[in-house]
C-alpha cells in the first residue's frame, strides 16, 4: 500500500462509486493562501513572542544585580507584574479591535504600535547606550548620562510595565487580519489559528535562546551578582548616597547596611573576577539595545505596510482558494 501524492493543488480523487466525488468533495481541506500580508502576520506573531521571550534568561540578570539586587521572588514578582499589565491592556485592546470598522491598514497600525512600545521597553531596560555597540568599555560623558538617569528602579519598573502594553499590541490584532477577505470556512479558520498558534509557539521557544545568545556575545566583563556583589567582594554602600558604585541592597535594612560598612575593609577593593558596577560590556546593555533596534526595525517595515495599504485580496468566491484533497489509499 502507498499514499497518494497530495502536494498538488486542486487534487481531485477519481470517483468511486456513486458518493465518492460528493465525499471527497466534502473532505477538501481549503488552506489558508500565502500573501504578502498573511506573510506579516506571521512574521509579527513570531518575532513578537520572540522579543518578550529574550527576557526569561535575562531580566533575572539585571534585577540581581547593582542597582537592584532582588531576590529571586523579586524577579519572578517583575514578570506577574507585567503579565498583570498584559492582561489589562489586551481586554480593551480587543474590545476596540472588535467594534471597529475591519481594516488591514489599521490592524497592522496597531501591530506597528505594539512593536514601538517593545521598542521603548528595551530601550529603558538597557538602559540603551551607543557604547553597546561600538565599545565594550565603559567611558565617561553621554553613557554616564544615559545610566544616571534611566538605571533606576521607576525607569525599570515603567520598562517591564510597558512591555506588557506592548506584548498586547503587537498580537491582539494579527489574527483579525489574517482572516480579513477570507470565507467564513470552519475548516480554514481552523488553518489559521493552527498556523498563528505554531509561529506564536515557534516565537517563544526562539526567544531565550536569542536572548540568552545575545547576552553571551555582548558580555566580556562578568557582573557580580548574589553574594559576590556585597561586601567585601564589592565595595559597601555609602550611607550618605555619595557612592555611585554601590548601593543598599534593596531587601536589606538601613541597620544591616551599616554593619556591613563596619565590617567591609575600608573603600573595599573588588576581590573577585566580575565587575561590581553596571558596565555596557556586562553584556544586558548589549542584548538589550540589540533587541530594542530589531523591534525599531520591523516597526518601521510594518508602517510601509501600512502606508501601502497591504492587505489580503478579495476572493471572488470560494474557489479562488487553493484546495488539498485529502489523503487516499491506492494499490
């Protein structure tokens, strides 16, 4: 026994019988027709799990170290905190997807919106700095500018609460527009929600590795992190917020942060092998601002899409979709 070819399109079965055209027919699978748009859809579905999955491997990095230095249950309270954000944000999103007039042009406006705030997000995560991706140093002048102002715990705090508003946006809309033009087909919006589940899928299965990779390429100096960023690995806190170096771990009181400047050697040098202060070639400046430039990028490919109007063409009736005959035994 063998299987019949069903790679070609509009394959019919012979008959057999008197039912068998009716039966075959009725079986025909009608698949989901690669344009350009559907193309963008599942593009944007995939890369954006991808962005907001870099940060399972990595947001731990950056919230364990100066000058946060969370616990663990600090980090995981970050991300059901932005999942929180998600959840609020994605309701009245598909609410005003739902009541509006349909239109690819502003699905994908929406999309584009989504991949901005990703963008955003990164950016304030990082935080972002030029040196990221021309030196591994750090120098003086505008990074120090950059990290002064924005390696913050409330810049922190915004970035992963936005990149949940931007998680919403840049998916909410995407299965809208897939299906806009297409027959209303159980079958085929059965194709299409397998085809948006597998390039979500896809998507988040790729982004820890991403993330975790970009990290590896982008960290040429260690940062210290759990016990090796407190004293006397590391220089003790400043109790007058002069030291920039160093601050008061923030599950720690202002009483245990006073014993350990007692007990720290006086201007404590660095002991270990990591680096004690917040550096681009620590590497999640690197990753970061990376990440934040891909979702610019595609950002930008979506708004050419959407000012050329890219949309999924009006069949003219059912048979304009390709057709797959089913599987069939021969001898």
């Amino acid at each position: 026994m063998a299987l019949g070819n069903v790679n070609s399109p509009r394959r019919r079965a012979p008959k057999s019988g008197g039912n068998g055209a009716a039966g075959n027919a009725a079986h025909e699978v009608k698949t989901l027709p690669l344009t350009a748009s559907v193309g963008f859809g599942l593009a944007s579905i995939a890369l954006s799990g991808t962005i907001v999955g870099t940060l399972d491997p990595t947001l731990q990095w950056r919230l364990s170290a100066a000058p946060f230095r969370f616990q663990p249950d600090g980090v995981s309270l970050f991300f059901f905190y932005s999942s929180v954000v998600y959840v609020l944000t994605a309701t009245p999103i598909g609410r005003l997807v739902d009541s509006a007039k349909p239109s690819s042009r502003l699905y994908k406006f929406i999309t584009a919106t989504g991949f901005f705030v990703l963008f955003l997000s990164f950016f304030l995560l990082g935080p972002f700095r030029p040196s990221a991706f021309y030196s591994f140093r750090h120098s003086k002048g505008v990074d120090d500018l950059f990290e002064d102002k924005l390696n913050n715990l409330p810049c922190t705090a915004i970035a992963v609460g936005i990149k949940g508003i931007g998680s919403a946006l840049s998916n909410v809309a995407i299965y809208p527009d897939l299906v806009l033009n297409l027959p209303d087909n159980p079958v085929l919006q059965a194709t299409v929600t397998a085809w948006w589940n597998a390039a979500y899928a896809i998507g988040w299965a790729a982004g820890p590795i991403l993330g975790g990779g970009l990290y590896d390429v982008f960290a040429s100096n260690e940062l210290c992190l759990g016990k090796f960023a407190l004293p006397p690995y590391c220089p003790p806190a400043s109790l007058d917020g002069t030291t920039l170096t160093a601050t008061i771990p923030i599950f720690r009181s202002s009483y245990e942060a006073r014993v350990l400047a007692r007990t720290a050697a006086p201007a404590a040098n660095q002991t270990s092998d990591c680096s004690c202060d917040w550096q681009p070639s620590n590497g999640f400046d690197g990753f970061a601002s990376a990440t934040a430039a891909v979702a610019l990028i595609y950002t930008l490919a979506l708004m050419l899409a959407v000012a050329c109007n890219l949309r999924n063409p009006e069949p003219k009736d059912d048979n304009d979709l390709q057709t797959v005959a089913p599987l069939r035994a021969v001898e």
